[in-house]
C-alpha cells in the first residue's frame, strides 16, 4: 500500500512539472515562469565551475547539460535573447529558469515573469 501511495504521489509531481512548462507551440516553445539574479552574485562560481558575470547572457536551469543553448522571449514586447546554462536553480517553487541581469535586461524583463524558453 505504501509503495502504491508512493507511486501516485511520484505520478502527480510528474504531471505537475510536465503542465508547468508544457509546450505552447509545435515550434517546441515552452512559457515558463522565470527571474533574474545579478550583482550578488558577481565573481562567484557557478555550478559549472565559471565565474558568474551578472553582465552575460547566461541562465540556471535545474536539469538542462551545461552548454544548452535556449533562446528566451519576453512575451509582453517581442524581444528575445540566446543564453547558455551554465548554472543550477532556480530554487524557488513553480520556477523554471533564472537569467543573469545581463540578459534580463536585453530583453526588458524587471521582475519575475512568465517568458519563451526553446533550443537554440
């Protein structure tokens, strides 16, 4: 019995993570809630080892190869960056991505807020 609510609990996280970032297009485009970090950081290492430049187009991402390229949009005027994840988190609930200031600012982003996320 144990093993069984287990498995249902297991089930209902998977289901929950796959509508939280369900595709909105046949292109494979993602809508995902996403932030930025920025100068607290400056100089610190990220999980692949590099200094953090809160200047630089790059994002954290919980699962995703180091490397990944991901063109991210922001929704509300059209504009779009490349990043390339090079860092883990976010670490908040329901988030899927963070974005160096950098890049947050290239594309108009203030606060957190649902955005395009796709491969390069």
């Amino acid at each position: 019995m144990l093993l069984l609510r287990l498995a249902l609990v297991n089930f209902g996280v998977s289901v929950f993570f796959a509508l939280m970032a369900s595709p909105t297009d046949a292109s494979g485009e993602d809508r995902v809630s996403a932030s930025w970090y920025g100068d607290e950081l400056r100089g610190g290492r990220t999980a692949s080892g590099e200094k953090f430049n809160p200047l630089g187009f790059t994002a954290a991402h919980r699962t995703l190869p180091f490397g990944t390229c991901l063109i991210v949009g922001n929704p509300r005027n059209g504009k779009s960056v490349n990043v390339r994840v090079n860092d883990r988190g976010p670490f908040v609930k329901g988030r899927i991505l963070d974005i160096a200031s950098g890049a947050a600012r290239a594309i108009g982003m203030a606060a957190t807020q649902i955005v395009t996320m796709r491969h390069c």
